[in-house]
C-alpha cells in the first residue's frame, strides 16, 4: 500500500497500559466511526505496515485506546510511540453537499459567480491556521482562502467548485 493511496488518520500519543495498548489521537470530527476497525496501516521509516487491531475503543471520546495483535508489553508499544496511522482511502466516509475532501477537488474547476472561470484547483495549503485553495490559471498561481461562506456550491459531477470571493481578491493575482 502506498501512502498516496491512504488518508492520515490520526497518531499514537501514547502508551495506555503495561499491556501494549496504546492511545490514538484521530483527526476526525467523529472518532466513533473507527472504533470497528480491523487493521490500519502504521508508517514505520517511510513505509506503510499493516497491523492488527484485536479490540478498539474510545477514551475521553476523543483518544482511541487501540490493542494491537502481537504488541504485548510496554516495550513492544514504545517502538509505535508517535506513528502515524492510515487507512485507504476507501474507507473515507463520503461527503455530500458542500462538504469534501481536500484530495477530492484536486482537478476541479474554480469558478466564482462575479469573476467567472478562475482557473483549476492544484492543491490545498493547510499547513496555515487557514486552508488556501492553489489554483492554477493559465500558468500563475491564484490563493483563496478556503472559508465555508466562500463556497457557494460543489459539483462532483461536473468536477467543479462554485466561489463567491470578496471583490478584487482574484485581481490582486493578475
């Protein structure tokens, strides 16, 4: 499995018991959806190792106390201390609506309703307090922050992201 294949889905924090459990801090709105896994894949010197999970459960609502096959002492849950789990990107739940996610619109069309056709979406900048939306014009490189407000609608269909983008922001780019 490849990591470009998979989705981030959270990092060992820390160790929970003598047992080899372990806590998990998702990066997910809704932890609960992950307390069935099976397995998850654990990035260990650049590659993806599967493990796993023989029972899972939340902790504080917001942790995952995870117990792994085969990680049976503090020892073996140390060597997993700050790993980054991920799972395939099929088991994303999908987003419906405006909702998506940041890999999804990679390819779509940025269009505002005064401005029009902007350009195509090239990536999401989120390592920002405020995700920026990279659109590529024709070329040169046009930022919008990625508000909710600013989003008027997204056609998944027609591969498409509808914008209404405060007057001039487009402009400062050209």
């Amino acid at each position: 499995m490849q990591k470009e294949d998979c989705f981030y889905l959270g990092k060992i924090v820390k160790k929970y018991s003598f047992k080899g459990e372990l806590l998990v801090k998702l990066d997910t709105d809704d932890p609960s959806i992950y307390t069935k896994m099976e397995s998850v894949f654990i990035d260990k010197n650049k590659s993806l190792i599967p493990f796993f999970i023989e029972r899972s459960s939340l902790h504080k609502s917001t942790l995952l106390r995870v117990k792994f096959e085969d990680i049976d002492s503090e020892e073996d849950a140390d060597k997993l201390l700050k790993s980054e789990l991920y799972l395939p990107l099929e088991f994303l739940p999908q987003l419906t609506g405006n909702k998506f996610y940041y890999h999804e619109i990679f390819g779509f069309e940025a269009e505002d309703l005064s401005f029009g056709l902007i350009g195509i979406i090239k990536g999401v900048n989120d390592s920002t307090n405020q995700a920026i939306l990279e659109i590529d014009r024709n070329g040169s490189e046009i930022l919008i922050p990625l508000i909710d407000d600013f989003i008027k609608s997204v056609d998944r269909e027609q591969k498409k992201i509808i914008l209404e983008v405060p007057e001039g922001l487009i402009d400062i780019y050209l």
